[in-house]
C-alpha cells in the first residue's frame, strides 16, 4: 500500500512538472510577438507623433523642449530602434517572469532553514514533523525534501531490502525529484544569455548605420550638411545607448538569477545528504 502511495505521488508530482512546463512553454510562445507588436506600436504612435517634431512633421528634427524632445530624437534612431524596444521589452518580460518564479521556488524560507529544521526532526525520529516543515516551505527545496522523507518513511518498515539498498533508493527518489525541480529553474534563462549578446550587437549595427549616414553627409559636395551630419551622429548613439543599456541588463539579471538557482541547488544537494546519513545513521 505504500510503494501504491509512492508511486501515485511521484506521478502527480511529474503530472505537475509537464503542465507547468507547458504553461512555461505557451507563456515564451506569446510574449515575443506581443512585445515585438508593443515596440513597434510605441515607435510609431509614441515616438512617432507628430506632436515631438517641429512643425507636427516627423520628417523635421524634434520639438526643443520637454518630453517630446526626447521621444522624437528616440524615434530619429532609425529602424533599428523598434528591434531595439522589442528586446528590451522582451528582456524586462523574462526577468519578471523568472523573479516571480524564483520567488515561488524559495519558498516561505530559506531552503538552509528547511534543512536545518529537519535535521533536528530526523534526529528526534520524527519524520512526520518533517514532512510538516516542507509543507510550510513551499518552495523547490522542500518539494525534493518531501519527496525524500516519504521514501525515507517508506525505507523505515521495509523489510525486504537492507540498509545500503535504502540509502540508494531515497537517493534515487531525491535525484529523480531534483531533476523535475531543476529544469523549471533555468527555463527561460536562455532567453537573458542571447539578448545579452543579440542587443549589444544590434546596437553595433545600427551604430554603423548612423555613422555610414554621418559620412555620407560629410562627404557631399561643397560644405558640409551639418543637419545630416548631426542626424547620422545621432542615430549612432541612439542605437549604441538602446544596445548596451539592453544588454547590460540582460547580463546583469541573469547573473543574478543564476546565482539564485546555484543557491537553491546547494541546499537541495545539502538535503540529499542530510536525508541519507540520517537514515544510516538511525537504522543500521
């Protein structure tokens, strides 16, 4: 009756893992196009009003006060610029999207609390006590802990194998649980890692362009076309700004949610440890 429960448990929980894998899957499927078609819309009608140019004419330099006057030189980056927007949208998405999500996976506290918490329960051979803590954590630590005292109360009335076979068997119930919690961790960090790269290059590109129109205006007959001059140089840095700024977020972020997911992980192979000496250490 217990392996049954055992078994229903672990099917649940990998019933669980794929709907939410698939919601993650659906969620990058949407945010892409809808944060490309929100860039280009905030380019065109945002940047692009007419109420940011002098005379009301997009074609003429910006307005030379307020917020129109940076909406307008925004928009005078060129086409690179709503690739740009689109990225960085896409950017801010994903680091919402994991924050939120990284919240939930660590729980209600800390996942060295949790460990700590059922060392002492194990210690005193309470392990419903324990099972009790991971409930209240919530968190990916205590999802594979709990995973682990189930079999570890499994392993306790079993009779049939010996000590060795049940430390191996509450491992392989942690590994198999980890490997369902770790995956969801780092999904969409891939996300983070290519606009960490994509947006520093794009903003290269359109730097190049701006200064090819910078030339070009340099090298007109008879003077000079200062007003194109300037335009080129402009559209340059625009796109430079757009791309680093971009990227730095990107790199930064993902640091910092890397780190996150190198902390969680820690405590998960600390728990794993923590469950299995427990074990020999109460049943020789």
């Amino acid at each position: 009756m217990a392996e049954t429960k055992t078994t229903v448990t672990a099917a649940a929980a990998k019933t669980s893992s794929h709907q939410a894998k698939k919601s993650s899957n659906l969620f990058a499927l949407l945010a892409v196009p809808i944060c490309i078609a929100i860039a280009y819309v905030f380019y065109s009608l945002v940047l692009g009003n007419p109420d940011n140019f002098q005379g009301g004419n997009p074609a003429n330099h910006p307005v030379e006060e307020g917020i129109g006057k940076w909406f307008g030189t925004v928009h005078k980056g060129g086409p690179i610029v709503p690739i740009l927007i689109s990225v960085l949208l896409i950017c801010l998405t994903f680091v919402i999207e994991r924050f939120l999500y990284l919240a939930k996976a660590k729980g209600k506290f800390s996942g060295a609390e949790l460990v700590r918490k059922v060392q002492y329960h194990l210690a005193n051979k309470n392990v419903d006590a324990a099972l009790a803590e991971c409930d209240k954590q919530k968190g990916s630590v205590g999802n594979v802990i709990k995973a682990g005292l189930r079999k570890y109360k499994e392993m306790i009335s079993n009779t049939e194998l010996d000590t060795d076979q049940k430390i191996l068997s509450i491992k392989n119930e942690i590994e198999e649980t980890t490997a369902l919690e770790l995956p969801m961790m780092e999904k969409n960090l891939v996300f983070l890692s290519t606009i960490a790269s994509v947006a520093t290059l794009l903003g290269l590109f359109g730097t190049v362009l701006g200064m090819i129109k910078a030339f070009a205006a340099m090298s007109s007959g008879g003077a000079p076309d200062s007003a194109q001059l300037a335009l080129g140089i402009s559209e340059a840095l625009i796109n430079t700004a757009l791309g680093i700024g971009t990227s730095a977020v990107a790199i930064i972020m993902y640091n910092y949610f890397t780190t996150n997911i190198d902390s969680i992980t820690y405590a998960i192979d600390e728990s794993g440890f923590t469950l299995t000496q427990s074990f020999a250490a109460n049943h020789k």
